[in-house]
C-alpha cells in the first residue's frame, strides 16, 4: 500500500467513542441517559506503518506527507477554507511521523484534532450529508458486526478491550465513499448554504433524544446503562453492538431535518 493510500484509508476510517460529559455538563440529560450522545465519529487517522520505516530521512518524511495529504480531496477542502488549520495537522503528522511510534500511538495522538474538526463542521452541513455520514457509520458497524461481534465492540468501545483497525475489513468501494461522503459534508459545512442552528432546532432535539432513550429502554431494559458504562458490555459484545447500531437507526428514522438536529445537538459542546 502506498503513501496516498494509507492517509486516504486512514482519513475515511470512522473513529469510535462516546461524547457524554458535554450534555451531562449541561444538565439536559441524566447520568444513565448520557448513551444518548455516543457519537462515532468520522476521523480515525492512521498515519500507517509506512512512517515507521526508520530509514526515512526527515526530508522524505516531509515530502511524503505533503505529497499524499495533497492528493486528497478531504484535505483540499480544509486547505481551502481553513489554511492555518491545515497547516497545524500537517506540520502535528510531521512530528508525530518523526518520533517512529507505533500505528496506535499515532492514531492517539492525531485523532483528537482531527475528531474537533469533524464534529464542528457537522454542527454546520447541511442535512443531507449530515444524515448520510450516520448511515455510513451504520453500515461500518454492520460490516465489522458480521466478521465477529467482538471486534464489533472493540470498535465502539476500545477503552474497555483494545481497540481495532477497521481498514482490515472495510472495502476499497466503502472507502472510496467515505472519503466523497466526508469531503462533500466538510464543503457544505463552508458553503453559502451552510445551516444555521436555532433555538427551535435544539428544543426539538432534546425532546427527540428522550423519545429515543424511552423506545430503546422498551426494547434494550439494563443494558442501555452499557452505552454509559462500556465495561458492563463485557460477556455481552453482541448485545452492546446491536445496541449502538440500533440507536442511530431511531435517529435518522427521523424526519431529515429532525434527525440532522438530533444529531448536531448531540455533537454541540456549548
């Protein structure tokens, strides 16, 4: 796999986690509501093993970098709007290139960065590509559900087990559109069509995320409480992942703009 290859796959691959102390903070919702805000994320950034190859001068480390960054439509786009920016992720990879660490390490130390970003501009986008990134992110958590429920949970909850790389079995179609996905979510985000949230929006989320909390504990009881303790999913990763996977399909059964508002009041850190 060449350079451009791995940033691409790498920049596609959804990142994994739960978002909850921003709502809990705010006191919109309880302590064992707080699944309610698990957001995967869409920015799992593996730098790849390709930077681990120590024969690499600091020039060609450079060089490759910029070379495959610029080849890549998800980074035109930052570039384009956002310059300083794009110059703070390149010149972190730069650094974190340097340092030879392993493929997670690299991913730790990149994926925060690159998981503000991709939260903020989802606040902005506009509903359609709001909605599409979740359903790619579903379809993610099917794929790697039918390889094996356990990976399935290391995926959503590597905190608890240890984590995965999801490019080992994600294809090369799904991929190629994520990377459209995600770079028409960020252009939208920037273009004069950009949406405007409002306080109407947010009122209607926050009666929507308890009427999605009220229908999963019907169906899911207890074990909700997994979404807000990860660690009582162990002995139970097939239930946890049909959990999750089935939260973000009561969102966008949503009406569009219901499940677009949903889905940024559950990204917004004010």
């Amino acid at each position: 796999m060449n350079l451009t290859q791995v940033v691409v796959s790498g920049c596609v691959a959804a990142v994994f986690g739960v978002i909850v102390e921003c709502l809990r903070k705010k006191g919109w919702i309880s302590k064992t509501q707080g699944w309610t805000i698990l957001l995967i994320t869409i920015a799992l950034w593996n730098v790849g093993a390709y930077y681990l190859n120590k024969s690499l001068t600091e020039n060609q480390v450079i060089t490759s970098i910029e070379s495959a960054i610029k080849k890549i439509s998800y980074f035109k786009v930052i570039e384009e709007y956002e310059p300083q920016t794009y110059t703070r992720l390149k010149n972190k990879m730069i650094a974190v290139a340097k340092e030879h660490l392993s493929e997670q390490q690299m991913i730790d130390a990149i994926q925060p960065d690159i998981s503000n970003i991709q939260r903020e501009r989802m606040r902005f986008s506009t509903n359609p590509w709001v909605i599409e990134v979740i359903r790619l992110n579903i379809e993610q958590i099917e794929i790697i559900q039918k390889v094996d429920p356990d990976k399935c949970f290391k995926l959503l909850f590597p905190e608890v087990k240890g984590g995965i790389n999801p490019l080992h079995y994600l294809s090369e179609e799904f991929l190629k559109r994520r990377v459209a996905t995600d770079t028409e979510m960020m252009r939208s985000s920037y273009s004069q069509n950009r949406h405007i949230i409002t306080d109407k929006e947010k009122d209607k989320a926050k009666e929507n995320i308890q009427s999605v909390a009220k229908s999963l504990d019907i169906e899911y009881g207890d074990d909700l409480n997994i979404l807000d303790q990860p660690i009582k999913g162990l002995g139970k990763e097939k239930i946890a992942c049909e959990l999750v996977k089935t939260m973000w399909e009561k969102v966008i059964s949503l009406p569009e703009e219901e499940a677009a508002g949903l889905t940024r009041f559950i990204l917004s850190t004010e």
